[in-house]
C-alpha cells in the first residue's frame, strides 16, 4: 500500500471497536471523521486518488470486522435535520448523513408526523438507512424516501429520487455499487400530517388489541415499536449484536411447498404468486442454535437471527458461527441463507 498524505486531519491505526455495534476490535489504517459534507468528499476524493480502498461509516450497526480495514475508514459525522417545503397534509424532510436514525424518527414523532414511527429504536445513522432500505414493523424506508443526495465517483452529487434507488427487500442501487465510489450526503423524506397508523404487522396489531386501543396515534406506535423490539432484540449497549445477522430467504413455491408438508407449522409470508419469504430465525432454531453460546459469541436467546458478542471475542470467531450456522440451514432445508450485515474480510 502507497503510503497516504493528507491535507485533512486522517489519523492512522484507530481501533474500531467503540465504532461498530457488535463490539468487535478491529483497526482502520486510516481514520477520518468528517463533519462537513465538503471535508468528507475532499478525503473521499484523496483517498481513491491515492487508491486506497475506502469504507464509509455510519453508526456501524450493520457491520462484522472479520478482519482489520487496510484502508480509510471515513466515519460520516455530519449533522441536521430540517424541513425542506410543507402543504396542508405533508411535510417534506431533510436529514445529513450523519443524523442518529432514532433521534431523527422520534423528532418526527414529537412534531405529529407519520410515516418513520414504525421504524423506531433501529440503530445506526440517516445515511446508511437508504442502503439496505432498513424495514420493520410493515413498514420500509422506500415507503417515504423522497430522494437521496448522494455523491458518486465520475459523476459528482446528485439528487438520486425514489424510483431511481431500485429499492427491495434490505437493498437498493447503492449495494450494485463498490464501496468506496458513492457517498449518500443527505436523506429526504416525505411525512403525513395526518397520520394513519401503519398495524400490518401481527405483533404491532396484538399491541394495541390487548390495550384497546383503536387508532393509535404516531407516538403511541413508536412506543409500542420501542417495547416490542426492547422485548426481543438485544441492546448493543448491552451485549453486542448488529440487528438480524442473515436476510429472510425468498424461496420458490415449489421448494416452500415441499417444507411446508414437512413442518406444517413453519411460519412464512406471501412475497408473489411464484415466491415465498421463510422467517430465517425460525430455520436456525429449528437447526438448535437458538440460545447457543460458543464462547465469546453466540445466538441470541430470544431472537435466533441476531448474533451476539459477549465481549473479548473475535469477527472471525462470529463469521465461523456465522458460517456453521449457513451451513447447518443448508444442509438441513436446502436453504442458502445471505448475511443481511456487510461482512468485511473474512473470505
Ligand atoms: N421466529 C422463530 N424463532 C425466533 C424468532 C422468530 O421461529 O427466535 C419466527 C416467529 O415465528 C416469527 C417470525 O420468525 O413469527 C418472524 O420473527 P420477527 O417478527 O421477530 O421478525 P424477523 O423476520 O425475524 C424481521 C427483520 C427485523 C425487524 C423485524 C420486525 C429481517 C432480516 N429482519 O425480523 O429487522 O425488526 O422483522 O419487522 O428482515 C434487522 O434488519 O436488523 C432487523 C432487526
């Protein structure tokens, strides 16, 4: 590797581990924390000049370091959230990389707007949510994505709109490209004034069935988000983890058909007439991981598609886990299972 000089403040040899919520050690050769959409396009440019791999970094809840990063790490540290333009039923919203997803969904929250409360308590940053077009609770970023203003290398920053993102279940345009050449800046988002409540999914419905309440208002569905995902999904202040480790597989009807007569009680939802979406936390707990601990890392007791890390463990212990756990699914349901985090090294 070319050695790198910078005019901007890089730092060498920065541990990552205060960095990505699992909790994992690993080091950035290099290290910059931008504050300014300007400083991080001018360090992105330096770096890929200088053909240094470069990874973008976000709140690092959606990543395994199964090896140390022997590039620039460009940490997106820029701040705000305003609104852009309202009318009498919408209000349109811009939030800088950089903003803590949970801080930006719970300003919606206080103002009355709808659309982000069933997307509470997720971790990481406004940024990176376009990504893998975060979802939870029936509801997906794509569902109120305005525009993205994004930086891409040979092309310079450009407003990138809904329907140019190529949204889909946990992806988007933005993972077809190489880390490295794109920079999301900004997110804008288009809000309700009018809330209606968003209970599509069984356990929001349960919710407020069991509390009688009818027509939730927006703070009283993101308080109910917060306690369902508070009840099952681990904090990684707590015990590390990076959310759900592997997507939910899509699988042909016919092999779905073929399991189901096998285990009647597998859980599944419709995606389309020729596809089916099989719970992946079901199939591992099938498999007997469930609550498994293999010593620093482990299965989560109560959610068997989040992977945790007890501390003093390594990302190559997790990504063997992660890779047993693979392979037991496959062998078992003939289910290839894909990570839903971004494994970095590895193999
Ligand atoms: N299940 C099991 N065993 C478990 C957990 C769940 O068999 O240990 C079964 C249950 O039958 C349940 C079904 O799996 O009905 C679905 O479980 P859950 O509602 O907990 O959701 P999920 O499909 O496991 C997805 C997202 C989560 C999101 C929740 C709620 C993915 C990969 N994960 O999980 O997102 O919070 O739905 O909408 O799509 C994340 O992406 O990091 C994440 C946490």
């Amino acid at each position: 590797m070319k050695p790198f000089s910078s005019h901007w403040q890089v730092a060498q040899n920065v541990s990552l581990k205060a960095w990505n919520t699992l909790g994992l050690e690993a080091v950035a050769r290099y290290y910059y924390a931008a504050t300014t959409e300007a400083a991080a396009m001018a360090v992105m440019k330096e770096a890929r000049a200088a053909g240094l791999p470069v990874l973008v970094l976000g709140g690092g809840s959606n990543l395994l370091f199964a090896a140390d990063w022997e590039g620039l790490v460009l940490h997106m540290r820029t701040g705000g959230r305003w609104v852009v333009a309202e009318t009498e039923d919408e209000v349109l919203i811009e939030a800088a990389a950089g903003e803590n997803w949970h801080a930006l969904v719970m300003w919606t929250v206080a103002q009355g707007w709808g659309g982000i409360e069933n997307l509470a308590l997720i971790p990481g940053t406004a940024g990176a949510a376009p990504i893998q077009n975060i979802g939870a609770y029936g509801v997906e970023l794509k569902d109120v994505l305005d525009e993205v203003r994004v930086w891409i290398a040979g092309k310079g920053v450009v407003p990138l709109k809904n329907e140019d993102c190529a949204f889909d279940y946990r992806d988007s345009i933005f993972k077809q490209m190489p880390r490295g050449d794109f920079l999301v800046l900004a997110i804008r988002l288009r809000l309700k004034k009018q809330a209606v409540p968003n209970l599509s999914y069984y356990a929001l419905k349960q919710y407020f069935e069991e509390k009688g309440i009818a027509s939730p208002s927006v703070a009283e569905v993101a308080q109910a988000v917060i306690d369902i995902r508070r009840s099952k999904l681990p904090d990684p202040a707590q015990i590390g983890n990076a959310g759900s480790f592997f997507k939910n597989p899509v699988v042909e009807r016919a092999l779905f058909e073929r399991l189901r007569a096998q285990y009647p009680s597998m859980p599944f939802f419709e995606v389309n007439e020729r596809q089916v979406k099989i719970p992946a936390a079901w199939l591992i707990e099938q498999c007997g991981w469930k609550g498994k601990r293999r010593g620093a890392v482990g299965v989560h007791e109560r959610q068997a598609l989040v992977l945790v890390h007890y501390g003093g463990g390594t990302g190559a212990e997790l990504w063997q886990l992660a890779k047993d756990i693979q392979k037991d699914v496959a062998a078992r349901f003939g289910i290839c299972l894909q990570p839903e985090v971004n494994v970095l090294g590895g193999g």
